[in-house]
C-alpha cells in the first residue's frame, strides 16, 4: 500500500510555511521512528511538504500513521491537507516530477528536488524497493516529458519567472535598481533574469562569500543580510529567495519611503512578514501570474496523457507481479491433482515407469491447456478479478 500526504500549493500560505521542512529537518524525519510505516520519503519544494509512504496495515491505519509523524501538522489541518492511496498517490507524484503540479507549469527545479528527495531517503535507510522504483520512474518521466513535449522549451524556473513578471511590469525595467536577497538558485536565475533587462543590482546574502559569489557573476555590489535596512531602503525592487528562519519584518523597511517598493518574496517558508501600502507592495509567488496561452495548454496535454500512461503501465505491472504467487499455486494445484489421479487410475496395472512417466506427461499436458486461459487472465487481471479466480479453484493458501 502506497500513501501520500501533501500540502500543497493549494493548500493555505500559512499551512505551507507550517510545515516547510528544510533539508535538516527531512534528514530528522527519515531517521526517526516510524511506527505503522514501511519505506518512507519526504519531498519539500517551493510550494510543497509532500510524505510518500509504505504500510501493510489498513489504508486508514496508514494514513493515520503517516500523519502521526508529520512535524506541525494538527487535526484541524485535515480540510486543507491531500491524503492520496494506490494510483491516485503515484500519479500525484508523477504529475509533480513533470512540473504540471507547480504554479508555473513545468519548472525544471522540481524534479532535481524529487530526485534530492530520493537520496536522502536512501542515505538514511528510510526507502527501499518500492518507493525507490516509484521515484526512479517519477524522475525518468519527468526528463521524458521534458524532452519530448514542447514543457522543455517554455519551462522557466521560478527565478526567470519572477525576472519575467518584473519585465512586464515596468515599461522600463533597464531603470529599476533590484536587490537580490539569498544567493541560491532562485535567486541566482532571478539575479541573471534582471541583468539581461539591464537593471542595476545589489546582492545580499547571509555570507559575504556567497553574496560575492553571485555579485561577480551578475555584475553586482554584494552586502551580507545585517544591512538589509538601508538596502531596502535604496531600492525599487527585492527579490528574496532566502532559506531558514531569517524574517524581514515592518521594522526594516524605511517609515517614509522617498519612492515606492515592490518586494516579491519567493521563499519558502515565507521571509518577509509585513504588508502592502501606498509605498509598498509585497507580493509572494502565489499571487504571481502563471504562464498561460494555448501552447502551454497543448504542452500541458500532453504531459498529462504520459503522466496516466506511465501510472497504468504501472499499475499493469504491479498487477502482473502480484499475480505470480497465485498463477504458481494454481499450477501447483493442478500438478498434484493430476498426480493424485494418475496414481489412483493406474494402480495395479502393473505398468512400467516409462508407461507410467507418458501417462503422466499426458495428464500435465491435459492440464496445461486448461489452465492456459486462467493463466493468461491472472497475468492481466486485476486484484478482484484475481480473486475470483481463487474462489473458482479453491485456491486458499497465502
């Protein structure tokens, strides 16, 4: 049994920021105890904290174990949190891998942080054969769908996007001076975006090497995050792509701003802890517009019908493999009954082993070609079709 619990980009702003985990945090659920829980892995994105899980108990039983776990989750989040079973939690999942679950449409960071979800879970001996094959696909069909439908060429990473909104929404951007708050890859494809619009930028990180970093490849000044005040102060726009517990809050924007502020806070949780007024406006990604227009929506289509094809290839295989068990008893079970007559049928006839041996192998032969149909049905079948066909041959064995 495969589950899923999401709180994602649907999910309230507050929720989200939450239960945002950062890479330490994941590390801590992995290793801890996991009572009701087989493999587990824990996937955290700029609009997600998703757990995919394995258990033999239950459905119910798993999913209540998997929320158990879940740091900061309380029981009044139940309305606003996905718990997803089967094939609805893998094509959530694969649906995640190809960027079509995120607010703009095919991101590209999204399957590297599906593919760092998986190694952490590896590393800390969390995941085993299924959910790793699971992610294994997700990933493989991400890069497919990437590469084979137009979403490879019109993806832009949430960086670019937001570079983008910004184009769009001064007439001239080139006069716009913009402060890159973080220095990871957000915030260095946001830094690299602005550049080609030719906007003046500074670079604020919480290391000077870092800032630096970015500063020199971006053609920028580089401060660290204890001058965040006047940098925000001295400029038009901010950018922030920030990790941790770090807060921008009302008290470190100027009381009388000279000229007016938008800030775009693209991290996760949340950075920037204040409102919009007159002189500024604050702006996180959700209430960005999304890419949009027909070609995205041919693009969308497409991907979607791989994302149902990938899950009932996969659900045919899990399918085929789980019948193995019953289409070997079956067999078994016809193998003893033909044994069983044979003996009974010729006994006392004084034939001779070779004789015996040919009647044998003509019984088997006989039962073979009965079975072939059967056969051939549980290599396809589903499990309630399977277990019609136990019922039918009395098939009670485990």
């Amino acid at each position: 049994m495969i589950v899923a619990l999401s709180a994602g980009r649907n999910a309230p702003v507050e929720l989200r920021d939450r239960l945002a985990l950062t890479e330490e945090g994941q590390r801590e659920l992995l290793s801890g105890p996991r009572p009701g829980i087989g493999e587990l892995i824990v996937l955290s994105t700029c609009h997600r904290t998703e757990i995919y899980a394995t258990g033999d108990g239950l459905d119910s039983d798993v999913v209540h174990a998997v929320a158990a776990i879940m740091p900061g989750l309380l029981p009044t989040d139940q309305p606003d949190v996905s718990f997803m079973q089967g094939a609805e939690a893998i094509e959530h999942l694969f649906s995640v891998a190809c960027g079509l679950d995120s607010l703009v449409v095919g991101e590209p960071q999204v399957l590297g942080q599906v593919r760092r979800a998986l190694t952490l879970a590896q590393e800390a001996g969390a995941t085993g054969p299924i959910l790793t094959n699971l992610f294994g696909r997700a990933i493989r069909l991400g890069r497919q769908v990437r590469n084979e439908t137009p979403l490879g060429r019109l993806a832009r990473s949430i960086g670019d996007f937001a570079a983008d909104y910004l184009n769009t929404r001064f007439e001239r951007p080139s006069d716009r001076r913009v402060l890159i708050v973080g220095a990871g890859e957000i915030a260095r494809d946001a830094a690299f975006g602005c550049r080609k619009s030719g906007a003046t930028l500074t670079v604020v990180s919480r290391t000077r090497d870092s800032a630096e970093q970015l500063a020199d490849e971006v053609g920028a000044v580089a401060h660290t995050l204890d001058q965040i005040r006047p940098l925000l102060a001295e400029n038009d726009v901010a950018i922030v792509a920030l990790a941790g517990d770090f807060k921008i809050t009302m008290d470190d924007f100027p009381s009388h701003p000279s000229s007016s502020l938008l800030v775009l806070d693209l991290s996760v949780p949340r950075v920037v802890d204040a409102v919009s007024h007159d002189m500024i406006e604050v702006l996180d990604l959700d209430e960005l517009p999304g890419p949009r227009g027909p070609e995205i929506t041919d693009a969308m289509i497409d991907a979607e019908s791989m994302v149902k094809k990938e899950v009932a290839d996969l659900m045919h295989w899990a399918d085929t493999r789980a019948s193995g068990p019953t289409i070997k008893e079956l067999h078994e079970f016809a193998e003893q009954v033909v044994r069983d007559e044979v003996r009974r049928a010729t006994g006392g006839l004084g034939l001779s082993p070779d004789q015996e041996a040919r009647v044998q192998a003509a019984g088997q032969r006989i039962a073979n070609k009965l079975l072939h149909g059967p056969t051939v049905e549980l290599r396809r079948c589903n499990e309630a079709d399977r277990a019609t066909i136990r019922r039918i041959f009395h098939l009670t064995g485990d």
